[in-house]
C-alpha cells in the first residue's frame, strides 16, 4: 500500500515575487529520509486558445530567456491571487493580443510537473474572439502575435517551432474540436 512522504521539517530558501523555494526533509513509508527536497511552489498559470472567426489562432512569440530562444506560445499568464481561471484567460488574452469576446469552454487543467512544483496549468478554448484593441503589455513584456491555421500549428509543432509541453497538451486536447468546428 503506498503512502504519502512525511514532511519533517521545511527551510525556506527563496521566497519573493518570482520565485518560492524551499528544502524539506521527507521521510518514506520505509523509513528512508529524503534531505534536502526542494519544493517549487508556483501560482497556478492560464493559457487560451483563442480562434478567431476565420479559424485562425492567435499566438504569442517572445523571447524566453532561460533558453536563449524566442518561443511560440499560447497566450497567457500567471494568475492573480485568488483569480478565477476563465477571469485570468480571458484577461490575460486581452493585455497580451488585445483579444475579446467569444464562446469560452474549459479544455484542460494539469498539474506540469507534480514532482516540484505545486501549480496547475489551466487551458480555455475561446471561439471566435476579435482583435478588438491595443495590447497592453507590462513593463518586462515585448511580444509579438501570430496568427495560424490548426494545419499551420501541426506544421509549427512538427518542425520545433512551437515546442512548449504544456501548450503542446492543451493544444492536442482541444484540437479535435478546432477540427470539427472548421469542417
């Protein structure tokens, strides 16, 4: 029968506006001790897949420093404290395309990487949303947006150039419906 670990104690290491980190010694079901295990405690983050009335969805492209590259992405955020996930879609749509509107449905909620980290990821399908109004980017934001077809994002997920896992997920999860709603 499995059982869950035993936190024994917890040293806070980082904890600021970026980042949450502590180290926890952990004891198993059989006794082991697990020192340090360092826990990554993360808000939960939203993403939208927002298509626009001719079938076209809008994505992001920026430059994600960790990996030296620009990246193709849904968009999204980090949710705001006790922000409800469809709120911080579509809010984070609006101040990052200037998107509104549409027929929202939820399309996913995970956990990224439960081994870590303590957040979810969140994913609503917004259909036929408008580019209706400036972007209103913050202060460490410089993005630019892109619009493709569902055939256009395979070709982008085949060659690399749209390659992050959990916009992968939530895209391959809500593309049966893209699919169908484009017929």
């Amino acid at each position: 029968m499995l059982k869950p670990w035993k936190t024994l104690s917890a040293r806070q290491l980082i904890d600021d506006p970026w980042m949450n980190l502590r180290a926890e010694t952990c004891e198993l079901a059989n006794g082991r001790i697990i020192e340090p295990y360092y826990v990554w405690a993360v808000r939960d983050f939203v993403h939208t897949i927002p298509v626009l009335a001719d079938g076209r969805i809008v994505l992001v492209r920026q430059y994600r420093h960790a990996t030296g590259q620009f990246t193709l992405e849904l968009p999204g955020g980090v949710l705001d404290e006790g922000e409800d996930p469809l709120v911080g879609a579509r809010r984070e749509l609006r101040e990052e395309c200037g998107a509104t509107g549409g027929e929202w449905s939820h399309t996913a909620s995970f956990y990224p990487n439960p081994a870590r980290q303590t957040n979810q990821f969140h994913c609503y399908l917004g259909r036929g949303v408008e580019l209706t109004t400036a972007p209103e980017h913050d202060a460490y934001e410089e993005i630019e947006i892109h619009q493709l077809t569902v055939a256009e994002l395979d070709a982008a997920i085949a060659d690399g150039r749209f390659h992050q896992g959990n916009h992968i997920a939530a895209y391959l999860m809500a593309r049966a419906q893209l699919i169908q709603n484009n017929r």
